[in-house]
C-alpha cells in the first residue's frame, strides 16, 4: 500500500518484511537531512532496516544513498534528524532524559554492531591476509591470538580465500582483495552489513566473484544487510526489499517483483527504462 503525491514523485511503500509486527528495526532513520553548504542531498528520510533483512539500494549518482550509507558508517554527521542502530542512538547519546550529541567513545560502541565493506579495499599492504582480517579482533575485540586467527580462517574460507592466508594485498587481484575486505567486516559479528558499491572498482571480470560472495552471506539470512549497488541483476536476486532514491528522498519502495515489473512512479520506470537501455543505471 502506497502514499503518493498528485504528481506521482513520491511514493513511500511500506516496507514488505514479513517479521515486522513481531520484531522492531535494528537500523532505523527518522527525518535525517544532510546538506553540504547550500545543497541539501538528504530531505527528511525516514527508513527501517529490520533484522535479518536484505535491502538494495539503488539510484542515479547524486541522488543521495551513498551520502545515507555514509552517516550509518559515521563518515559524515546527519544536518538534523536521528539515527537508531539497534536501539541506540548512533549520533546522540541520551544524558538525564535529553538527547545530545555523541562523543567518540558513544559513536565507537554503536558502530561495533556494524560490518562495512567499501569501494576501495583499504588492506593493510604491510600485512599479510590473515592478519589483515584477524587484526580487529585482537585489538577492539580483546580476543587472543590464537581466537583471533581461528575466527579470521574460518571467515577467510567462507569467501573462498583459504588458500591466500600468507599472501600481502599486492599480490592478489581486485576481487581477492575485496572478499578479504568482507572477510574481514564478517571476522567482527556485526549485527549489521552494509555494502557500499562494493563492486564500483573493480574490472568487470572480476564483479561475479564477489557478488557471489555476497549472495552466499545474505543466503544465510544471519544479518541484516543494506547493499548501495548499481547492479540491478544483483540487487532483484539477492535482495528482500529494494528502495529508490532520487533527489535525496526515497521515492518509491517494495518488493523485486514489484519494483522491477511493475514500477509504480513514473520516475522509477524511467530510471529502470533508461538501465535497460544502457545496460547500466549510472
């Protein structure tokens, strides 16, 4: 069931989980805007993400999600508005009964709930894979050595990466790097994964790779995972919800069935026409 405006611009779906009367959301934004100067790239997005659920982002460049991935990864700070992760406030704390802004050690402690994998893969060149993945454990985690390389082959083979354990980065290629860049945000236990464009860099030999990846992690329905991707093939195969963002405001929202066979805003099936015609969204 939507709410569209007359102009048929704006239509906010409910979001289609089936678990949603029984369990409250583990991500939630309520009225966040961000604006760089004058511009205003988010206006007041209200979004759920709930536990378990797998939600593709998708859009035209500019049109506001990555800026949403980024105040969830605290890499940017909301203009107004809140941001809940698992309950907590992710850039407000509350101090007798009022909301202020957070401080680091607040931003650090709901940010741990979080697994984030990137564009770029930013491995550590002077270490090999498996410290590169069994690193964050040891010094944020408090594991041992021992627990913490353990954890890390156990991740590394889930990506198919088992066998790279003593390689450094330079070493292996774009989509090698990016699954232990995986790897290494699964080594955590996040309660959330949240991918952003991770295949944007990579040569387009070596998307299927990680993508496969991912299929097999969200398959597993353990996280709740929110995937920013250009990929549309991707993002109806994997995903439970897919939301489109425009203009720094979610447009329209439901099921991959739905969005991608019968769009309901007129700017929707013109963002999917112009993909089909290109073999791109961008």
């Amino acid at each position: 069931m939507s709410e569209m405006t007359e102009n048929n611009h704006v239509a906010v779906a409910e979001a289609p989980q089936s678990n949603q009367e029984q369990t409250e959301p583990i991500v939630r934004y309520r009225k966040v805007s961000k604006s760089f100067g004058d511009n205003q790239v988010l206006k007041e997005v209200d979004f759920d993400l709930y536990p378990g659920e797998r939600v593709a982002v998708i859009g035209p460049s500019g049109s506001g999600k990555t800026t949403m991935a980024r105040l969830l990864m605290t890499l940017e700070k909301p203009t107004s508005g809140t941001i809940e992760v698992d309950g907590r406030q992710l850039w407000h704390k509350e101090v007798k009964g009022k909301l202020v802004p957070a401080d680091e050690k607040h931003l650090h402690e709901v940010r741990g709930d979080i697994g984030m994998v990137f564009q770029h893969f930013h491995l550590f060149p002077h270490m090999n894979i498996l410290k590169n993945v069994s690193v964050a454990p040891i010094k944020v985690l408090g594991l041992s050595k021992e627990e913490a390389e353990e954890r890390a082959k156990t991740m590394l083979d889930k990506v198919g990466m088992s066998d790279k354990l003593e390689a450094y980065p330079a070493n292996l290629s774009g989509g090698q790097q990016q699954r232990v860049a995986i790897a290494r945000a699964l080594v955590m236990r996040p309660k959330v994964m949240l991918f952003d464009e991770p295949t944007s860099a990579l040569d387009p030999e070596l998307v299927g790779e990680v993508l496969d990846v991912i299929k097999e992690i969200a398959a597993e329905g353990e996280m709740a995972m929110m995937l920013i991707t250009h990929e549309m093939s991707f993002a109806r195969d994997v995903a439970d919800r897919i939301v489109f963002f425009d203009e720094g405001r979610i447009i329209e929202q439901g099921r991959p069935e739905q969005i991608f066979t019968a769009p309901k805003t007129d700017r929707l099936q013109e963002f999917l026409k112009r993909f089909e015609l290109n073999g791109s969204s961008s």
